[in-house]
C-alpha cells in the first residue's frame, strides 16, 4: 500500500533476477558434479571453472525476461484488487 508503480515493477523485477541468479550458481553446480562424474569416468576434461561467473549472469537475464510481464501487470493493478484476489 502506498508503493509506487514504479517501486512495484523494480522489486517483480529485482526478484525474478535473484532467483535466476540463485538458478545459474544451482545449475552450475549440478552441472559441474555431473562434468566430473561422467569426465572420470570416460577420462575426459570437466568444464572450465570459469563458466561459473557465465552462469549467475545468464541465469539474471533470464529471470529478468521471465519477470518483466509479471512485474508490469503487478505494477498496473490496484493494491486493493491485489489483496482481494
């Protein structure tokens, strides 16, 4: 209540790039448990350690494009049809 349009669409959007930034740093993790698993195995080389800043950046962007129309339809409605629904 009392929000502005504008602080309402940042927060949606701070959110979504949070998480997609917490996404890429999970799946890198997991991907990177699995590269070397299957790497032993086969006697190959795991990923390079330095994909993991790629991650958190692609998993912000994405999170960001989930977020935008999330964010824009929150920041259009009113706090008291929000509460309602």
């Amino acid at each position: 209540m009392g929000a502005s349009r504008r602080g309402i669409a940042w927060l949606f959007l701070t959110e979504s790039a949070m998480l997609g930034v917490v996404g890429g740093f999970v799946g890198y993790a997991g991907g990177q448990i699995l590269s070397i698993v299957v790497s032993a195995a086969n006697g190959w080389y795991p990923i390079k350690l330095w994909y993991l800043a790629l991650t958190p950046l692609l998993g912000m962007m994405v999170g960001v494009l989930a977020g935008v129309y999330p964010a824009l339809k929150a920041a259009r409605q009113e706090p008291v049809e929000a509460l309602r629904a």
